[in-house]
C-alpha cells in the first residue's frame, strides 16, 4: 500500500455482531456444551490425580509430616476444583442467556482489528466505528466509514 506523505495508516478495533438466528443459537449452545463437557473431564481428572497422589503419600510418609502434606494437597486440589467450578458456572449461565436470546436481535460476537487510512478533513469518530453484521457467518452488512 503506497501512502502519500497525507495519509495515515491506523488500526482499529471492529465489532463483530451476530443476528440470532435458530441455527446461530444451536452452534453456539454447542459449543458452550462442548467447553462443559471439557472442564467436566478436567474436574474428574483432578479428581482421580489427587486419589493417586494420596494414596503415593500414605506409602511414602507417616505421622505429622503425612498429615500436613495431605492437607496441602487437599488445599491445592480444593482450589483447583473451584476454579473450574466457577468457569463451569459462568458456562452454564451463558447458555442460559443464549436460550433466552428473542430470534433477529444482534448480540456482539467478537472484534478484529483492520487498518484503515486518514487523512486531513476526515472524521477520524466515523472511521473508528465499523461493524460487521453476521447471520449464520455471512457477512450480511458492514457498518460505519470504511
């Protein structure tokens, strides 16, 4: 791209915007199901390390020290679990949201970054609000001074 000493080159950020349509809806229920499904496997592969370790320990150690290193890993899995827990949820309550989306609205997807030019007399406010209007991953309309 050639510029000439007038111009400017930036990058801006564009909205991408989704119509909710049926299919729309489904994909994206998929999707979320499909990152549930994972954490699910993760929960019960923490689950089942820890019994390994616990059992490792019990043969390794006895006493006070046995306790102590227990309850440390207790902790650590606790916590572990939590955080996926809470990112589960967070999960659950976005595909509820997606069920109650009404059909034709438009939810924000995503933004990508584009480049564009300026120049002198340009209003630099247009030119950094674009978006791009999907349905069913066709762009249907692009808003706003490209």
């Amino acid at each position: 791209m050639d510029l000439s000493n007038s111009q400017l080159l930036l990058k801006r950020n564009v909205i991408v915007k989704a119509v909710v349509t049926p299919r729309w809806k489904e994909e994206v229920q998929q999707q979320l199901q499909a990152q549930i499904n994972q954490l699910d496997g993760q929960l019960q592969q923490i689950e089942m390390q820890a019994n390994r370790a616990m059992a490792d320990l019990q043969k390794q150690s006895s006493g006070t020290q046995l306790q102590q290193q227990m309850e440390n890993l207790q902790t650590q899995v606790n916590n572990q679990q939590r955080k996926l827990l809470d990112q589960k949820n967070q999960i659950l309550q976005n595909l509820q949201q997606v069920q109650t989306l009404e059909l034709e609205t438009e939810v924000t997807q995503t933004q990508v970054d584009s480049f564009f030019t300026i120049e002198q007399g340009d209003n630099l406010i247009k030119k950094m609000q674009v978006e791009i209007l999907l349905r069913d991953g066709v762009i249907e309309e692009i808003r706003g001074d490209i």
